[in-house]
C-alpha cells in the first residue's frame, strides 16, 4: 500500500512507520478540533514498469547492493537517512540553474605546462 496526504494543492507520501504514525496522530488531533488541513489516502501499490525494473537493476549493479534489499530493511537508521538525504536533494535541485544541465559539459583541451612535462619526461 501507499499512504499519501494533500496539503495545499500538494501530495506528499508517507514512505515509512514514524512518518505514518506521526502523519496519523496530526490528522487524528485535525479531526477533533474540526479543521480542514489535509486528506489522507491509502492507495495500492503500482507494479513496477520493465522500464522502472530495468532501471532498479542497473542503478542496483552501481551501487553494489539491491534496491529491493534497501526497500524492504525496515530499518529506522536508513528510513531517517532516506528522509534527510531526500530534503538535501530537494534542495540542491531547486538552486540549480535548469540551462547548464540540459545541455553536453563543455570540455576544454590544453597543453601541458612546460615544468609538468619537464617532470613526465624525467620519471
């Protein structure tokens, strides 16, 4: 399943247990005092595209471990890593300017400085 809440026009989901628990528990105490803050979803899963599972595997061979594996750990060390990283990642994404990632790194080619090659020369 996947737990999801709107907020503002926005949809954030719930990726792991104290998330879920906390999110619940605000949304508890927003139904008592009668406010209108946000709408909680349960959703199931969708399955997983070839695209979506070719690309799992390769970014699994990368970093030496599988995705899955990390997916299912249900550990709370690498659930809060998760979220911190996610937030830093957000944020360097939102400061970057769009125009010099949508086009080839330029790459420049010069020659070697005469005292570099003097020392390549003598090893």
């Amino acid at each position: 399943f996947t737990f999801t809440y709107e907020m503002n026009g926005k949809i954030y989901e719930l990726y792991d247990g104290q998330q879920i628990f906390q999110t619940s528990t605000v949304a508890q105490f927003w139904r008592q005092k009668k406010l209108v803050r946000g709408k909680l979803t349960v959703e199931l899963k969708k399955t997983e595209t070839k695209e979506e599972k070719t690309l799992n595997m390769e970014i699994s061979s990368i970093i030496g471990i599988g995705l899955y594996q990390l997916q299912f750990a249900n550990n709370d060390e690498l659930d809060t890593t998760r979220r911190k990283m996610v937030g830093e990642r957000k944020k360097a994404v939102a400061m970057r300017d769009p125009a010099l990632y949508s086009m080839e790194t330029e790459v420049h080619f010069s020659e070697l400085p005469l005292h570099v090659k003097n020392f390549i020369g003598d090893s």
